[in-house]
C-alpha cells in the first residue's frame, strides 16, 4: 500500500509538472498575440513620425497662433476702453477677454517644452483670484508679473475680477488711473508671454520635436502624453471641477466644498450663472480631444492617437476613449453649474483612467509619475 501510494505521487508529481511546462511555453504565446515580440505590435517608425509631425504642425502650433492673436485683439480692445472710459468700449473689452481665455484653455493643455518653459499656466490662471494681494499691488504700483509672489493676482482670474467684480466696472476704472495702469501692464505681459510661446513653438523646436522619437521617457511622445495628462488631473480635473464641488484626487477623502472657487467666478456672480464657466471646462476637453485625435484646426481629422491604436489593432481601448471623452460632454451640457453631485468629476477622472491604464501601456509609454490606475 506504502509502495501504490508513492508510485501514485510520483506519478501525479510528473503529469503537474509537464502541465507546468505546458502553460510556460503557451503563456509567452498568449501575452504576445501568438508569439509576435511587444515590439512587434507597436506602431512604426514612420507613424510615430506622422503623429509628431501632425501634433506639432495642426494641433499645437495653430493652437498657440490663435492664442496669441486673441491677446492681440484683447489688447486692442483695451486701448479702445482706456481712451474711453464707457459701457460701450467694456463690452467690447470683456467679449476680447472671453475669446482670449478661451483660446487659453487650448493653449494651456500643451503645457510642455517651451509652453511650459514660458510659465503660461502658472502665470496666467492660477484661481481664486487673491482680491487683498491684488488691491496691494495696483495701490503699491509694485507688481511683477514673473514672481510666484504675484500668481494668485496675475492673469486671467485678476482680469475676472477687475471686469466682473466692482459694482460698477467703469467708475471702478474711472475714479483710480492705477486701475487702468495695472491692467495695461497685465495684458500687455501675457500678450508678450503668448508671442513668446509661439515663436519658440514655431522654431527649432518645431524639428526637435519631430525627430525627437521613441516612446522611452524623454521622448516627445512620452512628455507629450505625460505632462498632457499631469495638466489635465491638476488643473481640468482638481481645479475646475474637483476642488469647487468638495473633491480632491480620485481616492483621497473629501475637502469641503467651496462654490467660489469656480473658474471666472466673478462673471458667473454678475451675470447670476455659470455659462461661461462651463464653456472653459468644455474648451479644455475639447483641446485634449483635438490632441488625442490629431484633429487639425481648421477640423480635419488628422493622424492622433487614434490612428495609432487602430494601426495596433487596439479598436476598443480607441472606441472607449471617444465614448469617455463624448460622456463628459454630455454632463456638461446638461448641468447649470459647476456644483452639484459627483458624477461630473466621476466622468472627467475616468478619461485619466483610460489613458493610463489602457493607452500608455499599449503605446508602451512608461507613466511618469509610476502609477497607471489614474490616481
């Protein structure tokens, strides 16, 4: 009996492991689509090449032209409103400043190499507006627009307030030149900052982008899709959604909810809603969209991300994607404000999701910031 029950083992021992072996010969064959290396199932070279070549000639570079040339009519519109001090002139002034922040928002999304260089984000659009600090300034005529010192009064939001906040904007202006001097000055930096930007852009960057290939980090890829998506968990995700309804990373505990920490919270106060508001969620997802699709600007699809994955075989992580992206579209046409419940939030935090978990792997771009779950 002690004999049967050893040869039973040692029978049993060798069909467990010839099943080992048979698992580790077919897993390899599995994993790798049948046998074909990673590497394999990776675009080529020459469709790497055209979706950097596309992203920097029809998707980045136009978007920073027509940044610029907002400004320029925003700065414009100024000098018609500081000759002429009316409700006329301030209508046309703040219709500028709406079209240039708008234009931001795309501009924003591209927040890397010489975007990122130029501080635009952190020196344009860094809310709530700091009201104290800008008072100080204009009263002080001590303003430097590239100090950190000065972030939470520069920009975009101090504009906010200086269009939208007094009770009556003209007298505001009227009754104190330091008002006007300060605005001037302002506008005047983030025109330069803007130009700045997009002749860097339009330079030799323009070619070392392009031949900057691969997907190791470093690569234009690579930053691209990293330092895209780092701008679009900070400050799309966190500060224009998260933050105002009371969340703060997707698995950290709540923060309490503070309504007036919207983007253009003061025109949102004058005007009794958020329209405007929502318009610049919207125009930041849309950016990420014409990235993601390599859409040019005048609306022609071009090589993206898309083609990329399609060209892997890679349809349903592609289809998921645009579903995700036309989700968030659909909650933000269907709110009045920013507040509320979190489904919102819950919609934009998937698209990190996807791109993490699903198309950095598949493009084999390493996540930066070591996680792929979306946190």
């Amino acid at each position: 009996m002690t004999k049967f029950k050893h040869m039973k083992s040692k029978k049993l021992f060798q069909v467990l492991v010839a099943a080992v072996m048979i698992v580790a010969v077919m897993l390899p064959a599995c994993d790798n689509g049948g046998g074909v290396s990673p590497e394999d199932k990776l675009p080529s070279e020459s469709e790497f090449k055209d979706h950097l070549t596309n992203q920097v000639n029809e998707v980045i570079i136009p978007t920073m032209v027509t940044y610029r040339e907002k400004m320029d009519a925003f700065q414009t519109a100024l000098s018609g409103f500081a000759s002429s001090i009316d409700e006329a002139n301030l209508n046309k002034l703040r219709s500028a400043y709406q079209e240039a922040y708008l234009a931001y928002q795309a501009a924003a999304v591209h927040n890397f190499y010489a975007t990122s260089t130029q501080s635009l984000v952190d020196r344009s659009n860094l809310f709530p507006v700091d009201t104290t600090l800008l008072s100080e300034l204009i009263g002080n005529e001590s303003y430097s627009f590239n100090t950190t010192a000065q972030e939470r009064a520069n920009g975009f939001p101090a504009i906010d307030f200086m269009l939208f906040g007094p009770k009556d904007v003209v007298a505001y202006f009227g009754e104190d030149a330091k008002r006007m001097a300060f605005l001037d000055a302002l506008v005047g930096d983030m025109r330069s900052r803007a130009q700045t930007i997009e002749d860097q852009w339009s330079g030799n960057l323009k070619t070392n982008f392009i031949n900057n290939g691969g997907t190791q980090l470093g690569s234009s890829l690579s930053v691209q899709l990293n330092e895209s998506i780092v701008y679009y968990e900070d400050h799309i995700r966190e500060n224009k959604v998260g933050i105002p309804i009371g969340r703060l990373g997707p698995n950290d505990s709540p923060i309490p909810a503070d309504a007036t920490k919207i983007e253009a919270y003061y025109q949102s106060l004058a005007e009794g809603n958020e329209n405007f508001t929502l318009q610049l969620l919207k125009a930041s997802i849309e950016e990420m969209e014409d990235m993601y699709l390599g859409e040019t600007f005048d609306g022609t699809d071009g090589q993206g991300f898309d083609n990329l994955l399609t060209s892997i075989e890679q349809n349903s992580i592609d289809s998921d994607i645009k579903l995700q992206f036309d989700e968030i579209y659909e909650l933000i046409s269907s709110r009045s404000s920013i507040s509320g419940d979190e489904t919102l939030y819950n919609s934009v935090q998937a698209l990190v999701t996807l791109f993490k978990s699903d198309l950095f792997p598949v493009l084999n771009v390493q996540d930066a910031d070591g996680g792929n779950d979306g946190d």
